[in-house]
C-alpha cells in the first residue's frame, strides 16, 4: 500500500482499525453503508485495494468493475 492511501486510512478508519500484514499490504476494518457513496469510495483506490468481504459487497463492486468494463469495450468497438 502506497504511504499516501495508508496515511487516507488512518485518517479515515483509525490506526486500531488497520493490520499489517506483511510485504506492504495491510487489512483495514472500513466502515461501509451499502450505498453509491461507499461503493464510488472503495472503488476510488482501484487496484491498490480489494474487498475481502463481505460476499454481497464484494459480488457488488465486482459487478460494477463488469459494467465499466462493457462500457469501455463498446466505446471500443
């Protein structure tokens, strides 16, 4: 995790909410409303963060990431 999203999760979530977990990852407790406000706020970290659970969550943003992708494929097409 790059130093400044690490520095945007401790002022978001609270150092006691963020574990490290070697090789320059980390797990960090988010708190989350299952709305277009937190789903555009994971989504804005891209690739430097994943959604471990829960699977309804996770289901969602996948089918998200789906329909950006059809999106950008039919523009190129």
């Amino acid at each position: 995790m790059k130093e400044s999203l690490l520095n945007l999760m401790i002022e978001f979530c609270g150092e006691e909410k963020i574990e490290a977990c070697g090789n320059n990852k980390y797990m960090v407790y988010f708190p989350f409303a299952e709305d277009d406000y937190w789903y555009n706020m994971i989504l804005h970290f891209g690739d430097k963060c994943e959604c471990l659970e829960p699977e309804n969550v996770r289901s969602e943003l996948i089918r998200q990431i789906e329909n950006l992708l059809t999106m950008y494929n039919k523009s190129n097409g």
